[in-house]
C-alpha cells in the first residue's frame, strides 16, 4: 500500500499552525541566486503562483491598495521557508503511528519523501478488508488534518504510480495482470524517474508507461541509462524493491515514587544521582552513552528539565554534575510524588586512547571543552550558549546568525566575505539603533556636533539599502564618526525620516 | 689504580644519570604568550604574558580601540588553545568585525547569561578550562556598580587551573582602584584631522611580578588590518617652523 500526502510540506505546516488555513501559504527555498517558490496551497492558486519562480515575482502577484481579486476578498500571503528536516520527521511519525494497521511501515526511498509504503499482507484481515482498511487508515488522518491518495498493489512501484497518477483517491489492484493494465495509462512520470529521462522520453514522444513498454527492451539502457529498466521492472515486480521500516527504539524510563510529598532538595538530589546511575547501568549493558535525557517532577507544575549533551557519555562523574547543576535551579515549594527520567537520545561514546608518551594537553582539549559547553548550556540554559554563523546579508543586524552551541557544535563553511569590509564593521552593535542629538546645519550636511561633542574627522558613507522583503525596507547611509572625546561611533541617517541613529561603536 | 678509575666512571656516570632525573623533574620553563603586538610585548616582562594572567584594558571611552588591540593576541592564543569564549551580558557583541581582523569564528563560542551571577560564574568556568585560550568579558558598558576584588581573585585562581588569558575592559575609574589582574594597559583615542588611520596610545600600568612600565603609540589601520608603531619623527609642521626662525 503506498499512502501518498500530496503538498506534503503544506500539509505539515498547516497541522502545526492551524492559523494559517485558508490563506495563500507560500513555501519558499533557497536557490542559488534567490528564494524561490518550492510549493504553495490551494488558495495561492487563483493568483498565479507556481513552482521556481522568485520571491519577489511570487509577491508582485498580490496588488497593492486593493482589497479585492477576481472579484473575491483578497487574501494576504503567507511566506514561509521549507523545513526538509521537520518534514521527514513528522512523516517518520506517521509510520509509526500508522503501526497500527501493519508492522512494516517505511517513507519512500527519496530525498523529500512525501509517501508512506505499508506492507499490509495479512493486516487486511483485521480491518474487514483492504477496503476497510483504507478507510480506517483514511478516516485516523483525516482527523489528524492530513489528506491522502491510497493505492494497493503488488509492488511498490505500482501503488506508488497509481496513488499519484491515477483520477481516483483510492485505487485498489487486485492482481500483477490487472497492475500491468492500470500504469499503462500512467504517464512515464508515474516510474520515479529523473527529470532528464522524462524530458528525453517526452521529446520522443513517449509519454505513457504503455508506450514505453512497447519500445524494444534491449535498446533502453543505451539510450536512457539503467535506472529506466530498473523502475519499469519495479513497478512490473520483475526486480525487488526493498522497504525500510521504521522502528521506534525502547523507551528507557527510570521512575522512583515517594511515599509522601517530597519538597527536601538534597533527597531529590540523591533520588535523581541512584536513577542516573540506574540509566548508565543499562546503557553500559547496551554499550552506547547519553546524548540527551528529561527528567519529569511528578505531582508538581515545575516545569520538566532536560539535559542535552554535545557527544554520547557514560562519564559518570561529568553527568551527576550536571545534574546537580539542573536541580539547583529548581524549588519544590509544593513538594514532588516522584521522579522519572527518560532518555530521549543516546548513541556511540567516542572513546579514545590517550597519548602514551609525552605531553596529552592538546589532546585534552576536545573533551574538556565539550564538558564546558555542556556545563554552560546546562547552568545557563541552551538559548545562551552560541556559536556565530555568518550571513551573506548587508544588514548588519542579520549579518550574523546565532546557534546553539549543541545544536551546532562547529561552525561549518560560512558565507564568504572581504575581510576588509567586515573591518568597517563595530565589535559592539547595538540591539536596537539609538536615536542620537546631532548638530547640523540642514539635512543634507553631516552633523558638526554629536551629543554635543564636536565631530573630528568622518568616513562614509556606506549605502545599505536592503530587506524589502521582510516587510520594512531599510535605507540607511552609515557613517563612522570620531568624536574630540576619543570615541569612534557607527551611526547612519535613516533617508527615510532623516534622523540619525547610532547603531554600533568601534570598541 | 684500575679500581679507582672505574669507581670513578661509575661514579661519573650515575652522577650523570642523577642529573638527567633531577633536570626532569624541574619545572620546565613555560613560553610566554604574545599579545600580537611586539611593542607591547616588549614593554613586559619577558617579552610576553604568562599563561593564567588577567588583563586588563582600561580606558575613558568605550570606544577606544582597546577591543581592536586586545583582538591582536587572540588569534595567537587560538593556535594553542581550540576555544575563545565571549561573555557577552548586554548580547551586543558583534562577530563579523572579529571575524575582519582575522580571528576564525570556529573557534568563538558566545555566551549569553541572563544576569551578573550567571556571567561571573560562567566567566570562571571558561578561565578554568584548558582548551579555552582566551576568556573575554566586556564589563566596561554594563550597569551597576564595578566587580568585587574576591571575583577577580577567583577568576585569577581559576585562569592559573586553566592556563587561558583572562581579558576584562574596564572604564577609567579602575585606575585608581587596587586589582588582581596581571597586566593592566591605558588605553587613549588620539584623534587628528587628516589622520587616516586611528592613533591610539597604550600605556602599561602595571605588570605583576616586575616595575615594567612604558608608552607606546600605535596606529590601526582598517583598510589593511595591521596595528603599527608610530614612527617617533619630528612633525613636519615644527621644522618648517622652524626653518622660518
């Protein structure tokens, strides 16, 4: 059974901001010279959105000062970016939530998955039925707001073409004669190939499974490469197909229940080092080390806390202090029935042996420096531990991205820039741009006095001219200012209202 | 007469095996750490600071260049070290202008407490880690009154355990004060019109451990990166004047 979610990325999104339906959602991707439109709802239909074409081209669509479009309300756009992550991981989910109507349930073999495969021989009893199966599994989606096209055949290949080719939601082969029959209509699309083979296909005109099927089998490798036979024999079932199910892993959960409230901190404490080292026991059996563990307050609103590692540990003593470092930031006022800590990740420690002669310094550093980010990220939470990515963008406010240092342990690439250029730039950039007291003689000349201090010597201006599309276009002439006093300010005049802002200081 | 010589030798040679273990237990003398100016590093003892000092740049406006300086040493400091951590408390530090004057930003780690407590001991926690090789704290802009001594007492403590370089930037009042830093360097903008890179003059306050002192001037160019000694030549201005008397 292939269950197909059309407009996957949509769909995903809706489920989570349900504010959205009904409204012209946009999804967009980074292409190499802009952001492009990488899929779109229904209702951005009617304004002419589609696939590949530009952000801004995407936005011009929309009139400006109008309140109607083809005669109906108009509806303002919703951009947002793809998440390919955060799709595969919901629809990793689904399969398993989707275990309930087979054991084998996998995603689809491809880079963006957007379908599931079910292995349903046998499971079809128990629901009355394929049909009764397809409705259970049609109507358990519809509830969750996910909408689906099913099909049933006796490969993968088949129920993958017939779910997304065929007119009808449903479809249902009953047997490999009928299945040869159903995708001879499909177009040759419907066999999972490249682009380019189908483009080739379709400047020979070929454009139905059927006719492809006619053309001399012999000759189809030398003219469109092996991957072509292979789909066709696939969806055919002349070759395998494999399926990968997901499998969701044991939950490894320790639990200690107090026989009354419990509100002394030191015996939480304890309570929660005899649990950890209840976890590292069994993890040690199944030879892997922590990577990230939630420790629930039971009977109490405190909120629960987690514990998110940079590398997989066993290290007992660098945990327990960890630990202890979460408890210290938690009151219980109200006192706790219990304690429960469930590991959410784990995997391989990397275990290395240390140098045997010399000095190991150097070697220390990796790990020693993992255990104080983790330290800090612990005491000071996640959101205050960061790493600096760079950004290929001219405001100096967007220059420079943040990340969670456990999230992204190193900085990787970076968009390259001219150093020079980022000399121009102050060590110190205020979060907000401060509106400054200049002393000028009219709008066009630069200030001669700058919080009453006489300006000694100026440079610029730099243009910077940007971020229209995130609403407010910034127009800003900057200026670096020394003032007698010694100090060296950043300021711009917004062109907009002519005021000037000081927005950063050359420390 | 045979016996006596080799008594001798043996004698010879396990005095040179007893010095080998004698010399190996010595303490073995430790490089210093450059600043990444070697003006200033001449004016310390040395030619360098020790590992596990603090330093402190003081100066009576932020912005003096005291950042852009102290910046110089921290791109040496990464050869050795894998991390150089920035206690940013007001989150206005700005990583590109680093990134400029050619400090690798794999190597930044960004801490952002949510008060004093959590940056004094998040400060701490980096000193006292080995793989961090510079440990800065811009405390110059924050409100509230300056650090207690027996904070930077700690800190010292901690940046000997972790071998790093503290950094502090502090505001002209701390001159007057007593402090457990290592290296203490004034910092003055010299501003003139016309001028095309920034002068600053750097004086060494004070240095543990000797009576150093002295006065350099320095100019940093942004166009090309570099932070050079200004040549000490009479102004042109005063010979023609003069040649006119």
């Amino acid at each position: 059974m292939c269950v197909w979610c059309p407009l996957w990325p949509v769909q995903r999104l809706l489920s989570v901001q349900p504010r959205f339906k009904g409204c012209p959602l946009i999804l967009l991707t980074e292409s190499r010279r802009h952001l492009s439109v990488a899929a779109y709802s229904p209702e951005a239909v009617p304004y002419g959105v589609h696939v590949g074409m530009s952000l801004g081209e995407a936005r011009s669509l929309w009139p400006i000062g109008s309140s109607r479009h083809l005669g109906r309300p108009l509806q303002k756009p919703i951009f947002r970016r793809t998440d390919p992550l955060a799709d595969r991981t919901r629809l990793q989910a689904l399969a398993l939530h989707c275990q309930r109507y087979s054991p084998l349930v996998g995603l689809e073999d491809t880079v963006a998955p957007d379908s599931l495969w079910l292995d349903i021989s046998g499971s079809e009893a128990l629901f009355g039925g394929e049909e009764g199966l397809i409705h259970a599994l049609r109507t358990d989606l519809a509830e969750q707001g996910i909408q689906v096209r099913i099909a049933i055949a006796n490969t993968w290949g088949a129920a993958w073409a017939v779910s997304h080719f065929a007119e009808s939601v449903i479809s249902i082969i009953p047997s490999t004669e009928e299945q040869e029959d159903a995708i001879k209509s499909l177009p040759v699309a419907a066999l999972r190939l490249p682009d380019k083979i189908v483009d080739s296909l379709r400047t020979l005109d070929i454009l139905t499974i059927g006719q492809l099927m006619r053309l001399p089998r012999a000759s189809l490798p030398s003219r469109f490469g092996k991957e072509l036979g292979r789909r066709l024999d696939q969806a055919l079932g002349l070759v395998p197909e494999l399926l990968t199910a997901e499998r969701s892993l044991e939950p490894l959960i320790v639990e200690w229940l107090f026989e009354e409230p419990m509100t002394d901190r030191q015996a939480v404490n304890h309570v929660c080092e005899v649990l950890l080292e209840r976890l590292l026991t069994t993890l040690d059996d199944r030879r892997v080390g922590l990577r990230e563990l939630i420790c629930h307050w039971l009977g109490a609103e405190t909120e629960p806390f987690s514990l998110r590692l940079l590398r997989p540990t066993t290290e007992r003593r660098h945990l327990l202090g960890l630990l202890r470092l979460q408890c210290e930031r938690h009151v219980f006022a109200s006192g706790i029935h219990g304690v429960r800590i469930e590991v959410v990740e784990m995997g391989l420690p990397l275990v290395r042996q240390a140098t045997l002669f010399g000095d190991d310094t150097q070697d220390k550093q990796p790990q020693a420096f993992a255990e104080l980010v983790e330290r800090l990220s612990s005491h000071l939470g996640y959101q205050a531990v960061l790493r600096a990515h760079l950004q290929p963008d001219p405001l100096p406010e967007f220059s420079c991205q943040y990340v969670p240092c456990l999230n992204s342990p190193t900085v990787v690439g970076g968009a390259p820039m001219i150093l020079s250029r980022l000399r121009c730039r102050p060590l110190r950039l205020l979060r907000v741009p401060r509106l400054l007291s200049v002393e000028t003689s009219s709008r066009e000349v630069l200030p001669s006095r700058i919080e009453r201090l006489p300006v000694i010597r100026v440079s610029g201006p730099e243009r910077i001219e940007s971020g229209w599309w995130r609403g407010v276009d910034a127009k800003r002439d900057y200026y670096r200012f020394d003032l007698s006093d010694g100090a060296s300010l950043w300021a711009f005049c917004d062109r907009v209202s002519g005021h000037w802002f000081l927005h950063g200081l050359f420390s | 007469m045979a016996g006596d010589e080799h008594r001798d030798e043996t004698l010879r040679a396990l005095r040179q095996l007893c010095g080998k273990g004698t010399h190996a237990l010595e303490p073995q003398p430790q490089s210093r750490l450059s600043l990444g100016i070697p003006s200033l590093d001449a004016l310390l003892p040395q030619g360098g600071l020790e590992r596990g000092s603090l330093v402190e740049w003081i100066s009576s406006v932020e912005a003096s260049g005291a950042a852009i300086l102290a910046l110089q040493g921290v791109r040496l400091a990464l050869e050795e070290h894998l991390a150089w951590v920035v206690v940013d408390v007001a989150g206005e530090f700005h990583p590109p202008a680093a990134c400029g004057w050619g400090v690798s930003l794999e190597s930044l780690l960004v801490l952002r407490p949510s008060s004093m407590e959590d940056a004094v001991w998040a400060v701490e926690q980096c000193l006292r880690c080995p793989a961090v090789g510079v440990t800065w704290f811009p405390s110059r802009h924050l409100p509230g009154r300056p650090l207690p001594d027996r904070v930077v007492q700690r800190w010292k403590r901690a940046a000997e355990v972790g071998g790093g370089i503290g950094v502090l930037f502090c505001p002209i009042e701390a001159v007057r004060r007593s402090s457990w830093a290592d290296v203490r360097w004034r910092v003055e903008s010299k501003i003139e019109k016309g001028d095309t890179g920034n002068l600053v003059k750097v004086e060494l306050i004070s240095c543990r451990g000797c009576f150093a002192g002295g006065i350099v001037e320095l100019e940093l160019h942004d166009a090309t990166g570099d932070v050079c000694v200004v040549s000490a030549v009479a102004s042109a201005t005063a010979a023609v004047s003069a040649a006119e008397v």
